[in-house]
C-alpha cells in the first residue's frame, strides 16, 4: 500500500513527539506543517486527526491543536495492556508461523542490536516487536498493540534518553530462539519479563 502525504506527515510528527522534540503543550500549527511538507490543509487536518486518534496531541477549543502532555501513572498501564495482549498475539504467531517467519524475527533482532542511537533503536525495537507478532494475522490486535508501542516509546524517552547505551538485547535472542523451537510457553515468559522490566 502506498504511504500518502497525510501518512508521511503523521509519521513524521509522531517521531518528533515520541523523541521529545516536539514537546508537551507545542502548538501544531495547519499552516506551518502544511508548508513545511508543501501540502494542503486536507492531509495536514488528516494526520493531526491521526494524532489525536493515538493520544499524541489534542483538540482544545480557542487553542487549537496541540501535543497531549505524559502521564506518568500512564506507564503501568500501557505494560500491563501490553503484556496481556502481546503475550496473547504471540501465541497465536507461533502457532502458525513459517521458517521465514522465524529468520524475519532473527533480521530484525539483528538490526536492532546495531541501532548507533535511542531514535534508530527504538524505531527498530518496534519493529521487532511488530515482525514476532505479525503472523498471528490479527489486524485489530496489532493496531492495538502498536498504539500501546507509542505511548510505551514516549515514556521510554523521557526517562532514558540520557542514560540509552549501545548493546545486544539477550531478551530478544532467547525469544527467537524460542520460537525457532515453537516452544510458546517459553517465548511468552521470555515476553512477559522483558516487557516488564520497563518498571
């Protein structure tokens, strides 16, 4: 499916929010961002509503559009929202998974590992996450669960922007390798303590 302007400009915006560079509060302005991306006000208006529609920015009558602040009671939820439904995507991931499947997963663990920074890490962290679950072939429970990535993204760069390092995610590994073996039981415990240890 080709990405539209509205796609771009959504994607754009929520990666500025998600790093922080776009900060609680900041004013999203149709006719800056219209010009910046050299559009109409219709895919602006689109994305924004995209954006409010995920929690990142909100509609304030007289105040127009602007980035929702963090919540820090937030975080709980969104990992125990995510476990529940992780847990219970990947079970049906590995049910019907391919050897494909399982070298996808392996690619994209790879590449995570290398990330040189939190922005490039965190963009392929999600993608791992994403590429274990897919073959579930569960579209709402995806679109949920990548919401919940989202919010779990901004918390994740507020509290470990300056402290992120370089290095080989042990968690991901014994997950592939799990799933290399279909042993579920083990993939979903493996799950179930690294997404928890974000608390």
């Amino acid at each position: 499916m080709t990405a539209t302007i509205a796609d771009t400009i959504y994607h754009r915006l929520s990666e500025r929010i998600v790093a922080g560079d776009l900060p609680a509060g900041e004013k999203l302005r149709q006719d800056h961002i219209a010009r910046e991306f050299d559009t109409s006000h219709v895919p602006v208006r689109e994305a924004l509503l995209r954006l409010e529609a995920h929690g990142l920015a909100q509609s304030i009558p007289r105040r127009g559009t602007r980035v929702t602040a963090l919540d820090p009671g937030e975080i709980l939820e969104v990992i125990e929202m995510r476990v529940s439904l992780e847990i219970l995507a990947l079970t049906h991931a590995i049910a019907k998974q391919t050897q494909d499947d399982v070298d996808a997963a392996e690619a994209a663990r790879l590449a995570c590992d290398e990330a040189e920074d939190m922005q490039s890490w965190e963009v392929l962290n999600r993608n791992f996450h994403r590429v274990i679950l897919t073959p579930c072939s569960m579209p709402r429970l995806l679109a949920t669960i990548d919401d919940l990535h989202i919010a779990s993204a901004r918390h994740l760069f507020a509290n470990w922007k300056h402290r992120w390092t370089r290095r080989v995610d042990k968690d991901h590994a014994a997950i592939v390798q799990a799933m290399g073996r279909r042993d579920t039981t083990a993939a979903c415990e493996i799950l179930r303590r690294h997404l928890r240890r974000v608390r």
